[in-house]
C-alpha cells in the first residue's frame, strides 16, 4: 500500500503541516540513507515520534500541529481520573511518610495540576513533583496549565532531564507505555524477520531482515512462554526497551510505588492467532488508521502494551508486582464515587451531565473502563495498594 492510500477519508492536513511533515521526512530519509538505506522501525518510530522540534511529540502545542490535541487521554477527559490516582498516592506518602511523585511522560501537565490540586486537598502534598519529558514543548505546555490551574503549587513542580536522583514515593505514568518506540517482526520462511524502513517513490515503506541476534531471542522466549511457535507471515511488535526503562527507574526509586495505566492485553491475548497484523495504532486529527508513513510528524504511532512484558521487565528491576486490574475498577477502589458525589449532586445541570459522562467514559467497558489497565509495583512497602482490592488479576500475567 502506497503511503497515501490511507488517506481516504481522512482531512488533508494543511499546507503548513504538510511542509512541517516534509521537513521531518527529510531528517528521515537522510538517516536511513547514512544508514546504507534501511532503519529498523523502531527507529523510524523514535524519529516520527520525538526528532527535535520535528517528531509528533516534540512539535505538539506548535501552532501549526493543532491535530496534536488528538491524544485525548483519560486524564483530559475529567479530573476525576486525577483525584482517584491523587488518593492511591496520599496512601502511599502516607505509608512513607512523606515523599516525591515522578511523572515520566506528562503530556499537556492536565495529570500533575490535578494530581497536584487533590493532595494539596486531602493535606497530602508531596515535597516535589517531578517531571520527565522529553519534547521541549510538552514542557512548555505542562507549565503553563499547571501555572493556570494550581498556581500555588507551581514551584512543586521541576522539570528533569534524565532520571530523578534516588527518591521515595510515588511514579505515575499514564499512556506512557505506548508511547515508546517498538520493535516490528514478522515471521519469514525462515525464521523471524525485523521490520525495517526504507525510501520508496510515495515515501518510506517496509522491508524485513532477518531478526538480529537479540530481538531473535526476544521473539523466542514469547514463543517458549506461550508454549507454541508464532505461525508462519505472523506480524506484532515487540517491546525491547522496558528491561532498560525499569532499570533505569529501579535507580532512581529507593521506595515506592509504581503505577502504570495503559492500553494493551496480558502475553497470552497479545499475540493471539487471530491479532496476526499486530497491535500497531496511528492517529491522525482522531481518525486510527494502519499507515505509520501516512504524514510523518503529523500522526500518533502507538502500539498496544504487553503487560505481561512489562512485569517481567518490572520485577528482573527489583519491583514487586502490587496489582493489575482494569481502570475501572481501579477508580471504583480509589473512590470515584465519593470523589464525584458532589459534582453529580450539583444543582449546574451542565456540571451533573458533564461528572456523569465522564464517569462512563472512564469506566464503562466498551470505552476505557477495560480497555486500559493499571498495573502497579511496589519496592519496600508492607501495605497493599487499595487500588488493586476490587479485582486484581495479576495472576493472568
Ligand atoms: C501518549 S502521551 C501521554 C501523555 C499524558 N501522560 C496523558 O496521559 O495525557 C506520551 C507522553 O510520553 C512522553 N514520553 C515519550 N517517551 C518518553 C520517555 N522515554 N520518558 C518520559 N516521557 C516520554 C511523550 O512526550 C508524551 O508526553
């Protein structure tokens, strides 16, 4: 399929997005013809994703990228997602008696400043919050609604470089997972196949080389855990980079708690016979489509999570798994209830309507109630997370 073709019945971006997308063609191209004419797509993902100024991500809040506002993520959604996360955190200070939250990925900073607003509420602060983000912009952005919405408590807040030094207390990471770039591999006639990018007349395209060594293993130890082979022209991604990820949060969390919530299924479902093209998901002005070389720069690449990967990677860290239950449930456990009571009571029509569709949309099972996960880990605490009492269903990792 031509790049283009996925464009039918999607809106023509505009003509400053379209230069915006053939400048960062060009960065791309230009690496993978340095690279003797092929990159795996991971590496075309990264580039897509985060190039300097460029990448979806890098450029998002620029003013001619305004498709960037297509990641509508629960936190946007209501800050009843916030203020039910905020409680499991004021737990755990609580229980440490006192600490730091760290938000890798923080998107438009909605999470922090709501996160930030309930402890400061419920007389939970934290003595920092922290924040990791790699796309300059996003960090002009989170600074900004955080400075709008909790202004008080907009000197909580830095914004880090690389990994915070050694701390206690809380890592929340919403739709982060996703977001980091994938392996693609396909099972060739013979053996696994990376997928690799490669400049065609349209503008890129696949080509598949024999898996190297490690993404070979990585495919065989999924293979011995589902104790069968991946048939033949089976197509998915892989996640190679949370072994490093973890390890690198391992260093910084001296104790705590981990809590990740995310899209994606546990090993068994992820690669099941019939998800044979994969989980890969690109979103563009709000539309999914397939085409991860639709409009470079332009369109979201996601890939669904392996959960069971990441307890894997969590635990080889040194995390204990905690729990993994459905959003839904998670928010019930944490309260949701009672935290949206007053909305729901309100005498605001508007108010009441708005607290009752957000608390469908984040909790009803064909929106993100069961779509999206929390799964939690935890390193030197003795209580459980209250989170995981309604249903945990870790033992299907
Ligand atoms: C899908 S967005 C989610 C944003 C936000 N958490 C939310 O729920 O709205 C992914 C975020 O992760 C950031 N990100 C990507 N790779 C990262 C990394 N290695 N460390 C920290 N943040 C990263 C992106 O720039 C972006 O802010």
């Amino acid at each position: 399929m031509s790049s283009r073709d996925a464009d039918e019945g999607m809106p023509t971006p505009s003509a400053a997005a379209q230069q915006h997308s053939a400048r960062l063609a060009e960065v791309i191209r230009t690496e993978i013809e340095g690279a003797g004419g092929n990159i795996p797509f991971r590496r075309y993902m990264e580039l897509a994703l985060y190039a300097p100024g460029l990448g979806y991500y890098a450029a998002a809040g620029s003013d001619q990228l305004t498709e960037a506002a297509d990641f509508i993520t629960a936190p946007t959604v209501s800050p009843l997602f916030a203020r039910c996360l905020a409680r499991q955190c004021a737990e755990v200070l609580a229980e440490l008696g006192g600490g730091d939250v760290f938000e890798p990925g923080a998107g438009s900073g909605v999470l922090a400043a709501e996160i930030l607003a309930e402890l400061d509420r419920l007389a939970a602060l934290p003595g920092r919050y922290r924040i990791l983000e790699p796309s300059p912009a996003l960090q002009q952005a989170q600074y900004e609604t955080i400075r709008q919405r909790v202004p008080a408590l907009t000197d909580r807040v830095e914004w880090l470089q690389a990994w915070p030094e050694p701390f206690e207390g809380v890592v929340i990471a919403n739709e982060l997972l996703d977001a980091l770039p994938v392996e693609g591999f396909r099972i060739g006639e013979r053996g696994p196949e990376q997928r690799c990018t490669v400049v065609n007349d349209s503008g890129f395209a696949d080509s598949w080389r024999p898996a190297p060594g490690e993404l070979a293993q990585s495919i065989a130890r999924v293979e011995a855990d589902l104790g069968r082979p991946l048939p033949h022209g089976y197509v998915s991604e892989i996640q190679t980079a949370y072994g490093g990820w973890f390890d690198g949060l391992a260093g910084s969390v001296q104790r705590g708690a981990v809590l990740l919530v995310d899209y994606g299924y546990v090993r068994s479902e992820y690669y099941l016979p019939e998800r044979h093209m994969g989980t890969l998901v690109c979103t563009r002005a709000h539309r999914a489509h397939d085409d991860p070389y639709d409009w470079p720069g332009l369109d979201d690449i996601t890939a669904f999570v392996d959960f069971t990967a990441v307890t894997e990677a969590a635990t080889a860290a040194g995390f204990e798994l905690e729990g993994f239950t459905p959003q839904a449930q998670f928010l019930f456990a944490t309260g949701l209830e009672s935290v949206a009571e007053s909305a729901l009571a309100s005498e605001d029509d508007r108010e009441r309507m708005l607290a009752s569709q957000a608390i469908k949309r984040l909790t009803l099972p064909g929106e993100m109630g069961e779509k999206f996960n929390v799964i939690g880990f935890s390193k030197g605490l003795d209580h459980t997370l209250t989170g995981f009492s309604q249903r945990d269903l870790s033992r299907r990792l």
